[in-house]
C-alpha cells in the first residue's frame, strides 16, 4: 500500500473554503480544494490540501489571509489506514 502525507485547512463555511482557494492562488501555491475526508467530521465539508512541501510557503501567508481557517490537520495514509492529526500554527 502507498503511504502518503499531506495537510489540510478545514473551514467553518463554504464562503471561506472558496476564499481560500482564490487566496492560495493568487500567491502561487499548489493546492486543491477537495471534500473533507471521512475521518474528519467538522467544518463545511471542504478543505484546502496542501503538499508537504507547500506548507512552508503558505504559513507565513496565512497572517495576511481573508478567510478564517476552522482547523488544519495532517493527513497520514498507511496500510489502507488515513489517520488525521490536528495542528496548530
């Protein structure tokens, strides 16, 4: 089974899943607005995942973000297992 590792922004509202979105753009970083995964029950039900790598470059960002983040999680897949770890900047 493939192991994979990625980040996640939950949002409150839909509106600010979308902002984000646009606000993420805008600076150039690769993300993807997809459904929220099963293992977490909360927000709107989308949410920003971010590469490992691009978290670095959007971090510093988030100080001058439009949009209020619910909650960021890292995401591990293993063994057919997603385990979602919260976390705080």
């Amino acid at each position: 089974m493939i192991n994979e590792s990625y980040y996640l922004i939950a949002f409150a509202s839909t509106h600010a899943a979308l902002r984000a979105e646009a606000f993420f753009k805008a600076h150039r970083i690769t993300m993807k607005l997809i459904p929220l995964p099963a293992v977490i029950s909360a927000g709107c039900g989308f949410a920003i995942k971010l590469a490992i790598g691009e978290v670095q470059a959007a971090l510093p960002l988030l100080k001058h973000a439009t949009f209020e983040a619910a909650q960021f999680y890292q995401i591990k897949k293993e063994k057919g297992e997603t385990i979602a770890d919260s976390w705080v900047i």
